[in-house]
C-alpha cells in the first residue's frame, strides 16, 4: 500500500477506533501516527502503528462479540488496511 493511500485511509481509520474506544493510550498511538506520517518520520511510523495494530489484536475479539458495537464490519477493514501498510514499510 502507499503511503499516500494509507494517508487518505487513517481518517477513517482513527474515527472508527474513536467509535469504539476513548483510551486515552489509544488516542496518543493514532495521533503520534497521523503527526509521524506527515512528517515522514519512519520510525515514529513504525512504532505508533505497531502499537495500533497490538491494541486491535487484543481487542478484535471483544469487538466481534459485543452486541452494541454497530460498525464491525468498519474495525476489520480498518484492521487490515493497519497491516497492508505495515507490510509495505
């Protein structure tokens, strides 16, 4: 995936989380991601969206089985668009 792609995508991305979760650990990883893209700074990149991708690890299951999370559908394209990129860089 490009990056210019994966800018075009993190909006969604970051609002879709911000559905789900107020965690505040989380609101740092996707703005530090969103700042550290801009800046084309890689290893800030790296780091912020391997964080991302932890925190969906450990709670895609919680999403899939919670009745009252409405948008499913969204935190899986949203998780696997995380990975496309990461295996880009």
């Amino acid at each position: 995936m490009l990056k210019q792609e994966f800018v075009i995508e993190l909006g969604g991305i970051i609002g879709t989380i911000q559905t789900y979760t107020r965690n505040p650990f989380m609101t740092g990883y996707t703005k530090e991601l969103k700042r550290a893209i801009a800046h084309n700074d890689m290893v800030s990149t790296r780091i912020a969206l391997d964080k991302v991708i932890s925190w969906y690890e450990q709670e895609i299951d919680k999403i899939n089985n919670d009745e009252y999370v409405f948008n499913k559908e969204m935190h899986h394209k949203a998780f696997n668009i995380l990975h496309e990129f990461r295996h880009s860089l």
